[in-house]
C-alpha cells in the first residue's frame, strides 16, 4: 500500500508557465517554507497574517534591489492544489526576471522543482488520485476538443468513481470471505455467493467495455497516421490539398511527382488525422522515385487507416478487388475513394462501379463528396460515434492494468463455478483489488510514482 514517501519535506519553486518572452510569468512555490521565503522577498506587507486566496501587488527585492512589480497569490494548505502552503508570483514575463525571482528564492531556501512535482504533492497530500493526477499531463498536451472533453472527464473524478465503487464491494465480499476462513470449522458462509457471482459478472462487463474504449481513447489522445495511396497521377496530392484547404503538395499531371512522403496535420470533428501524402505505387527504374515507392510500403504498415484512391476512368472493377484482396491479405484498415468523377460524369462512374459498394466517389479537384470522405474517416477509426462524456481510456497504464483486472474477475467467476473454497476465491480477489488500486494509486510504490510524474512538465 502507499506509504509515506520521502524527499516532500522541503519547499520547491518552478516556473508553472510556459517558457519564453511573453507579457506575464507565473512562479510557484509550494511547502512548509513557503509563506516564510517569500516574506523575506516581499517587503512591506506580513504575508503570513494575510487571508488565503488572496492577491496582494507589490515588489520582490533581494539584497536591497528590486526584480520587479509583482502581484502574489496566497493559498493555505490544505486549500491549495498540493495541499501545502503554495504562493504564485505572477511577474513580467522577461526570462531574465523569472530567473532572478528564481534565483532570490532558492538562496532563501527553496529548491527547484522536478518536473511534475507539484501535482505529485497533490497525490501524496489526497487532493488527487492517480487517475486523476495523470489526466492533468493529459489536459495540458490536449489539442483537439475530444482529447480535452476526455481529459477533463478524467480529472474530475468519472473513471476515478467507477473504480472505487467496484473496488469499495469487492472489498466486502473479501472480508466476509476471510471471515468464513475464521469459521472454517462450523462451515458457515458469510458471503452471498450468488451476490458475488452477480457482482462479478457486472465487474467483468464494466471492465471489458473500458478496456474496448482504450482504441477509441488511443485514437483521441494520439490521433491516427491516415496514409492516402494509390497508382501515380490518381489525385493523392490534389487530395491532400483539398482536405487542408491550402496548396501543401506539388500538383502536376506528370505521374511520379511526389517522390517522398509528405505528412499534414487534419482535425476532422476534434479527432487529429496524420495525413500522409505518398508515392504512387508502381514499378519504376527510377532510383529515387523507386525508394519513394519503398516508403510508402512502410507508411502503409505503420497506418492505422488506408485511403486507397484511385482514377475511376482508370481502373476496372477487376483492379479494385485486387487491391481490396491484397489489403484484407495484409489486415490493412482500408477505406475505397474512387477519385476524378468530374472526368466522365458520376452517374456514369457508379454504374461501372456496381458491384463495390463501400467505394466513396469523389472529386478532389472540385470538391466533391470531400465531407462525405471526412466524416467517413471518422466512422473508419472510431467505428461509430464518440461520446467523450463516457469515460474513456487513454493511458496504456491503465490499460494493461484493466486488462489484469478482467483476467482476476474471470479466475473468481471460474472458482465459483467449480466450487473453489472460499481462501481460494480471496487470492483471487486479492489480486484484482491489488490491480484496481495501482491503477487508483492505492497501491504503489516510489519508483513507480517517480517514473509517471517525471513525465509531467516542470512547474506542474
């Protein structure tokens, strides 16, 4: 179980704003000696016999001479973020300012801060569970609106509270089952097996549907490596221009133009589509575009969808069921675009094309269908809607722990069906709890919490 960890005795200091020039810089200081450092840099007003959440404008000095004009945030443990006292300087944002405050405040006692610090106090001190403390770096590296809804989720306790309760009636059942084992030679049962079997039977679908969101959660944290392929000249660069609405890739009627990869940045409904511009795929003697050629085989590998475009006056029916065999063979995440309707007129390319009808036509060139291809981009990666206010797995973490969390539920739900005794069900329960609550941060250790924080910005 966690202990009392060392080394969170002291007071530490860190920029908790981003680095570089800008109008304001915020320093936070956060532990036993806050309040006193601090006094010692602010002149004029007796820190310690203000109110906490307050704000107070004044300057720091160190040894006579004046850094700057601040204005100090006061925050009492525990009603702080960390749970200790805490102080923010909100300064001018020169890099040289922010140094000198920093510097004033170490030679009165203070250290510096290791990256994620801050938040790893809030942990220690009980304002945070573990879930809850790794959604913060979540929330700060969020850059679309689904891998901010999902990370706020998080912070505010919803995967948190499933968590508990389960563990919270697991526990029971655990201890009315080792009291039975105190009991053992009046051969009473405590514990409702049917209630248990019941319990664990729910557990088992809550777990299974939070392991399954991790795909979607992985998608949303991370977005998706969207990898456009297909023959030269069938419209790939065209494509990719239309899609970001800027002229990003060389167009020319000259097949083989795009010898290299090129890769852009889509937001498509708060999900982020790496899109990658690849070489057609043909023989060719030439080097160059022969290794282009290589590279985009490897693009394809690494994709976690495929649009294969190509020319509709091109190809044949024939040609596409080739390709769709070559792609199943592979299990590629493939999505058919039949590119350049305008050419012949759509109705005309449809009839030619009956016997495929997952094939999205379009035409890059003039823009059309290009919202049906997003929004079936969409539907491909997430296969359905998102709902960012389920909760939503997006750490690996805790990941692999749920993943031993079903595989304990699914040994007790085996033992009751075969009549195990009620010590062997408790190791089983044991175990599961025991991974609920690494996931939780009930059961940890320091090296553990050292390596999740060191992951966190300094100052946060």
């Amino acid at each position: 179980m966690l202990g009392k960890l060392t080394g969170f005795d002291d007071t530490i200091v860190a920029v908790a704003t981003a680095p570089g020039l800008g109008a304001i810089a915020v320093i936070r200081l956060s532990g036993p000696d806050t309040y006193a450092i601090c006094n010692g840099l602010f002149p004029g007003k007796d820190l310690l016999q203000q109110a906490s959440h307050t704000l107070h404008f004044g300057n720091i000095v160190s040894n006579g001479h004046i850094i700057d004009e601040v204005v100090v945030s006061l925050y009492k443990g525990p009603r702080s973020y960390t749970g200790e006292d805490v102080i923010e300087i909100s300064c001018h944002g020169s890099p040289y300012i922010q140094q000198q405050i920093i510097d004033a405040t170490i030679k009165a006692g203070a250290r510096l801060a290791k990256p994620g610090e801050f938040t790893q106090r809030a942990f220690l001190n009980g304002k945070l569970d573990l879930t809850q403390a790794e959604s913060v770096a979540d929330l700060i590296a969020s850059n679309s609106a689904a891998s901010h809804q999902t990370a706020m989720q998080q912070m505010r306790g919803g995967f948190s509270k499933e968590l508990h309760a389960l563990r919270e009636q697991l526990i029971t059942f655990s201890a009315l089952i080792e009291l039975e084992l105190d009991f053992s030679q009046e051969d009473v049962e405590f514990a409702d097996r049917s209630g248990l079997y019941t319990l664990v039977t729910n557990a088992t679908g809550v777990v299974k549907h939070l392991i399954d969101s991790f795909r979607m959660g992985n998608v949303i944290k991370n977005g998706v490596n969207t990898a456009i392929v297909g023959k030269p000249n069938a419209g790939k660069s065209t494509l990719l221009n239309t899609l970001l609405n800027e002229n990003r890739a060389i167009v020319s009627d000259i097949a083989g133009t795009t010898r290299d990869t090129i890769e852009e940045i889509l937001n498509i409904d708060g999900i982020l589509f790496r899109l990658i511009d690849t070489a057609g795929i043909r023989e060719s003697l030439d080097t160059i575009e022969s290794i282009g050629v290589q590279k985009t085989m490897e693009k394809i590998r690494e994709a976690g969808v495929v649009v294969y475009l190509f020319d509709v006056n091109e190809l044949s029916e024939t040609d596409i069921r080739n390709q769709i065999t070559a792609f199943e063979s592979q299990n590629v995440n493939y999505l058919l675009v039949g590119n350049k309707t305008d050419i012949t007129g759509e109705a005309a390319i449809r009839a030619k094309f009956t016997g495929i009808p997952e094939i999205l036509f379009i035409s890059a060139k003039n823009h059309a269908h290009i919202q049906e291809l997003k929004d079936a981009l969409v539907h491909k990666v997430l296969a359905g809607d998102v709902n960012t206010e389920d909760t939503i797995i997006t750490n690996a973490r805790h990941h692999a722990a749920l993943q031993e969390v079903l595989k304990s539920l699914q040994d007790v739900k085996q033992g009751m069906d075969d009549g195990l005794p009620g010590d062997l069900l408790a190791l089983d329960i044991r175990l599961c709890l025991h991974y609920l609550g690494e996931i939780t941060g009930e059961v940890t250790n320091e090296d553990r919490l050292d390596y999740i924080f060191s992951k966190f910005c300094i100052g946060k």
